[in-house]
C-alpha cells in the first residue's frame, strides 16, 4: 500500500478560548489535544505527520519531539484549503493523505482505519456527522440519488441548504496526486474570502471519483473545540468512557461521574474505587486493589490486594502486595513499598526503600532512606536528610524499633535489631541489637513552686 501521511491543521488562534495558551495546547484527558491527535495518526500507522502551525507555533513546537512530526508553517491564515497547500512539498506524489485536525481530539483511529485503508486514486474519504443543530458547519449536498456532490460552508449556504443536518467533520482522505492538482486551483471568492479545503470535494465529482462517506459511532469523536464551554464537554465524555472502560474490566466505580483519568490506567479484577480519586501519567493497579475518596495517584504501579484510604497522594512509588497506605499519607517520588508494609495517617515518605512487613503508622517524614524488614516507625520520627545545603541518607537495619518522637540526624546507620528510645536525637550509628537513648535525663523537683503573678 502507499505510505499513508497526516496532515494535521493546527495554525489558527483560537481566539474564544481567550488564553495565552494556543488552542491546540488546552488539554483533554491530562494530555494537549494536538498530542491526542498525533497519537491518532500514528495508530493509524503514518509515515509521517505534518502539523500545520501559525499562530503560538513555537509554544506548539516545543511541546514534542516525536521523530513522525514534520512542523509546517503557516504564515497568515487563509483558509484550511491553504493550510493543507502548506504541506503539499512535503508530502510524496504516491502518498495517501488523510486530513486531521489539533482541535478536534477525540477521534479514535478505528474510526478512520476504513476511510485511509480503501484510498485510491478513485476515491476521496470523507468523515461526515448528522447533527440535530447543524448550525456554523459546512453542509453536505447530495444529489437526487444521494452521491455526494459538494460541500457548503453556513456563510456561503442557501435557505434549502441550511436545512441539511449533515455536516463536515473537517476529516477527510485523498491521495497526494490529486491534492497536489486541485489545491492550486481554490479560488477565495466566497463569503469568507478564505482557501476552502472544502472546494476540492466538488473537483473531485467533477474528476469522477467517488466520494466515500463514514459517520463515527459518536459525534463527540468529532467535535471541535472553540471555547472552554465546549473543551469541559469533551473532557466529560472522554471520562464517562474511561470509566465505562474501567467498569468493564473488572473495577467498581462508586461513581462513574466522579473519577478522572489523565493519562494511562491498568487495571486487575476486583477492584474498588471510591469517589473524586484522580489518575494521571502512568499507573497500574493489580488485583483487589481499593482506593479510598479523594486520593491522587500518579506514576505508580501498585499490587494486588493493596488499600489506599482516603485522601491520600501516590506520585513516582512502586507499592507492594497487600501494603495499606493512608488516610491522609502522601508518598513522594521514588518511594518503594514492599509487600505487607503500613503506612499511616499524617506520613511522608520520598526516596524511601521500605522493607516487607514495616510500618510507619503515624505523623512521620522518611526521605532518603533504607528500612529493612519488620521496622517499626513510631510517631512523629523523622528523617533529618538535610543540612540546609546536601541530602544524606538514614539507613534502618531489620526489626529496628524506633520509638516515638525520635529525629534521626543523617548520615546515619541503625543495626538490625537496634531500639532508639523515645524522644531520641540519633546523630551516631547504632549497632545491631543495641539500645541507644539520646535525650535529656528526666529530673523531678520536689517542693517546686510555680511562679505567682506580680501586682
Ligand atoms: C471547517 C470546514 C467546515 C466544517 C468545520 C468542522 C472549511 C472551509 N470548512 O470550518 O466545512 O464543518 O471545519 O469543524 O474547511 N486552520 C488552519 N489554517 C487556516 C484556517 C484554519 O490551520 O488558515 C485550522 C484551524 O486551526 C482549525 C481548523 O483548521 O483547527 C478548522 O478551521 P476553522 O476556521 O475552525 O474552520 P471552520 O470555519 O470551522
Ligand atoms: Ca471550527
């Protein structure tokens, strides 16, 4: 088959979205909507992907650096017709050619797989969508048999074509050669006095080709966003699909309505997830995972049978089977639970290497730092990992006990087995099974008075 590139348009400014932002950089799903569309092409299987860019193109620009990207410049804007005319050099004469745009996301490669695969030299692909209001799109007319034979921007339609309810998505597939012929022919007389790509439908009845029309399953699949009214829209659709996905696979949401995927989830069976919990970037949940209200979870794979309590925050860990985390902790990056650890109300770990079965149950900080298996953290411990200029780590040996309110100043070592009393301040290593007590001995004065107010 020939290759197939994308062209992606991406160069106007989105001016209802009143932002400094360009418009193809707001987000869906925790990802800019040009990204989304980009990771389109490439399931599609794109040899490469030409973005048309224009206005905030270097803010565009510097968003990614994948190898398929070809960025096209668009100087001024004169119509999507001129847009794709962009692109026309870089594009091979055998090249199949499908049309995309940065502010239409949702579009699932499926969709378009039809469209892209049965191009030829015969046919124009178009992706066409019937709308109950059909109004500032581009309609779709048909003859007396129903063949398509052109397409009519609002501005230019008449009243009979005004009350056609099919409309342009915009998306459409052709093949290089013949862009490369009708392109430079669009005429801007129209009522926008703009490069219509829409003009080249009517060129290529004229040329006999037949013009292959696909609907998708969804009309969400093909909106566009031109303001933030209509970017939340998507967002809440994209996320009701997430969590119809999710349902399917085995977890049970406590509301579909209240859950947000930003990125990638992973799911095992049986799993329970409690209202407003956030996931974004990358993160895995193995079998009987539950997570309680509130929670935020980002880059972490998480094993089986683990529970999370409410409100807490995962970011960067790899977390052990059966572990429980929370209410209210917060696990900082590049913290490793292993299996059956606890971690309690009130505790902050970061770069913290927690052996099997410890527990850091309450109110505690452990930044970088080891524990061996079977420690027990007591309240208020904490890490002192900083000088006010580097990090030092604490190194916590097996079945330590590490009592309550104790400051462990690092760099410093504790032997297995070891016991710091409560209250501590442990500057010196401690060996194996030793006892170490760092604190002010306890004195009791007898017959003391407290001091009486003056007049
Ligand atoms: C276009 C279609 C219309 C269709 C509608 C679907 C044309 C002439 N009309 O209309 O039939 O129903 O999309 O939403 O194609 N762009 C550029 N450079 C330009 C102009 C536009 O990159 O010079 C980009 C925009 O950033 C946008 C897309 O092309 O992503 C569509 O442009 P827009 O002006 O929104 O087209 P519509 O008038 O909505
Ligand atoms: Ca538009």
């Amino acid at each position: 088959m020939s290759p197939l590139h994308v062209v992606i348009l991406a160069a106007g400014q989105g001016s209802r979205m009143k932002s400094a932002l360009p418009k193809v950089l707001h987000s869906v799903a925790g990802r800019p909507m040009l990204h989304h569309v980009i990771a389109t092409a490439r399931q599609l299987g794109a040899e490469k992907i030409h973005t048309v860019i224009g206005h905030g193109g270097d803010k565009v620009r510097e968003t990614t650096t994948d190898s398929l990207v070809n960025w096209v410049v668009q100087e001024e804007q004169l119509g999507t017709g001129h847009a794709v005319a962009q692109a026309l050099p870089c594009l091979p004469d055998d090249a199949r050619v499908l049309v995309l745009y940065g502010d239409v996301p949702l579009t699932r490669a499926d969709t378009l797989k039809a469209m892209v695969e049965s191009l030829d030299d015969k046919t124009l692909g178009l992706l066409t969508v019937t709308l109950d209001n059909p109004q500032g799109y581009g309609r779709i007319v048909r003859d007396a048999n129903g063949k398509v034979t052109s397409i009519v921007e609002q501005k230019d339609a008449d009243a009979d074509q005004l009350s056609i309810r099919e409309v342009n998505t915009g998306i459409l597939a052709i093949t290089a050669k013949h862009l490369k012929s009708w392109l430079p022919a669009l005429s801007n007389s129209n009522a926008q006095g703009e490069y219509y790509l829409t003009d080249i439908i009517a060129m290529a009845v004229e040329h006999n080709l037949k013009i292959s029309v696909s609907q998708p399953d969804n009309p969400f699949e093909v909106q566009g966003v031109n303001n933030r009214l209509q970017l939340a829209e998507l967002e809440r659709w994209v996320q009701r699909r997430e969590a119809e996905r999710l349902m399917t696979e085995g977890a049970t949401l406590a509301d579909p309505a209240r859950i947000d995927v930003r990125g990638e989830l992973v799911i095992g069976n049986d799993i329970l997830i409690d209202v407003n919990v956030v996931f974004e970037g990358k993160v895995s949940l193995g079998n009987n995972v539950s997570v309680g209200p509130g929670c935020v979870i980002r880059d972490a794979a998480i094993a089986d049978g683990v529970q999370i309590s409410a409100h807490s925050v995962i970011d960067g860990a790899v977390i052990g089977a059966n572990a429980q985390i929370g209410p209210f902790a917060r696990i900082r990056p590049g913290t490793e639970l292993a299996a059956n650890t606890k971690v309690g109300n009130f505790v902050e770990t970061k770069k913290a290497l927690v052996g099997e079965g410890s527990k850091i149950n309450h109110l505690s900080y452990v930044g970088d730092a080891s524990l061996g298996r079977n420690v027990n953290v007591g309240a208020g411990t904490i890490t002192c990992n900083y000088d006010g200029v580097n990090k030092f780590k604490t190194e916590i040996g097996d079945e330590v006990f590490v009592g309550s309110n104790t400051s462990l100043v690092a760099p410093v070592h504790i032997g297995a087995g070891a016991t710091i009393g409560a209250g501590s301040t442990v500057t010196r290593n401690v060996d194996d099974n030793e006892l170490a007590v760092a604190r002010g001995p306890q004195r009791n004065i007898k017959g003391w008075k407290r001091p009486q107010k003056s007049d």
